[in-house]
C-alpha cells in the first residue's frame, strides 16, 4: 500500500496522454472536448489538450500536498518525481506525439514537482 501512495499522480497523467498518443486515438490539441456559453454571453471552447493542463494542475497540487508529509517513503516519492521528469523531458524532446504544448507544460509541471518536493522537504525537515 505505501508504493502506491509513493507513485506520483503526474505519472499517471503523462501515461494517459501516451496512452492516447500512441494508441492512435490521439484527438489533435484543436480537437474540441465541449463549448459552452458564459453569463457574460462570451462562448469557451475547452479541447482535449486543456483537460490535460488541468488534470496536471490537480496532480502537481496533490503532488505538492504530499511532499509536506515527512515518512520512510519520502525519498521513494522524490526518486520517482524525478524518474517521472526525465522520462517526461526525454519524451518530449524525441517522441513526435509527444512535441506538444500540452506535453510541455505537463513536462514543466513535473519539473516544479521535483523542485518544490526538494524544497518542502528541506524546509520541513528544519
């Protein structure tokens, strides 16, 4: 049960954006996901890559909330952060499916997770 909490939720985000990028059902980043209108009557237009962006952003937040915790699995979780990282980083710069964006910024995102579990680490071992 603590190796599953250690896994960091980013990873599972990055799996699934490769999951759909090379099963081939990959919808482009301009693919629309669902339009609404505002009260204000402007209309929005969310498409697949946004729903990535902020499934990241809830995982980056979970990520950050459990660097807070001090435990015997704290370097397990820094480990694979980093692990998660570097494959997203090297991802990135050699997988076509992968040259996006979105990819991008979940890659930037799990940058700010190795650097802010280091920090919170550091300062909450003080």
């Amino acid at each position: 049960m603590r190796a599953l909490v250690s896994i960091p939720i980013l990873a599972i985000v990055i799996a699934a954006y490769n999951l759909l990028a090379f099963s081939g059902s990959m919808l482009q980043s301009e693919s629309l996901f669902f339009d609404t209108v505002l009260p204000s009557g402007e209309e929005i237009f969310i498409n697949v890559g946004h729903v990535f962006i902020v499934a990241g952003l809830v995982a980056l937040f979970i990520e950050i909330l459990k660097a807070a915790r001090l435990s015997n699995g704290t370097i397990v979780d820094h480990m694979l952060s980093t692990a998660t990282f570097v494959v997203a980083l090297v991802e990135f710069l050699l997988v076509p499916a992968c040259g996006t964006v979105t990819f991008f910024l979940l890659t930037v995102m799990t940058l700010i997770d190795v650097v802010a579990g280091f920090s919170v680490s550091i300062f909450t071992a003080r």
